[in-house]
C-alpha cells in the first residue's frame, strides 16, 4: 500500500506592507515542530520564504540549541528543545513549549 504525505498549502507571498506577529524563525520552528521530518523545501514553501532563507534559520536555531537535526536515511529529522528560554528580554520568562502550545 502506497502511502502518500500531504504536501502543506504554500503561504501567499507577504508584502513589504505587511506584517506578522511571529518572526520567520518563529514560522520555521512552529513548521518543524507540526512536521519534524518535513523537507526544508516544503517549510519554505508554508512560510513563504526562500529555501535558502530557511536553511539559514534553521542553522540558527541549531546554533543556539533549539534544534538538533538528526539524519535519518538520505532526510533530516529535527528535535526541538522545547525548554529553552525565548530569547527576547520580554518573552525570556516563558519557553518554546509554550510558544509551540499556542500554535497548535
């Protein structure tokens, strides 16, 4: 039996006018924490950024110990330490396991 992924709806395009309440690197955790073995491609095309530009973030986020990519086969799976501190001074008294509840 064939089994077949959903491939996520692109995310329109957003204008230089418009703004979001979360960062790109917000969008990109919250992608991989729905889908931990999702293509970077795919994450790119549901936030509606670059490939590149989630290839950047997602070094970022392992840099600072939110992620841990683990190489499962020829694909990435990606961990999240969900109890890291956020990183502004605002936000560093809740962590990402709330951030990530918030967007279920």
């Amino acid at each position: 039996m064939k089994v077949t992924k959903k491939i996520p709806t692109p995310a329109k395009k957003v204008k230089k006018s418009d703004w979001t309440f979360l960062s790109n690197h917000a969008h990109v955790l919250i992608s991989l924490h729905k889908e931990p073995d999702a293509r970077l491609r795919d994450v790119a095309n549901l936030v509606g950024i670059t490939e590149r530009a989630v290839q950047a973030i997602v070094k970022d986020l392992v840099d600072a110990g939110v992620l841990v990519r683990e190489k499962e086969g020829r694909r990435n799976k990606y961990n999240i330490h969900t109890d890291k501190p956020l990183r502004h001074n605002l936000e560093s008294h809740h962590n990402i396991s709330e951030l990530l509840r918030l967007a279920r």
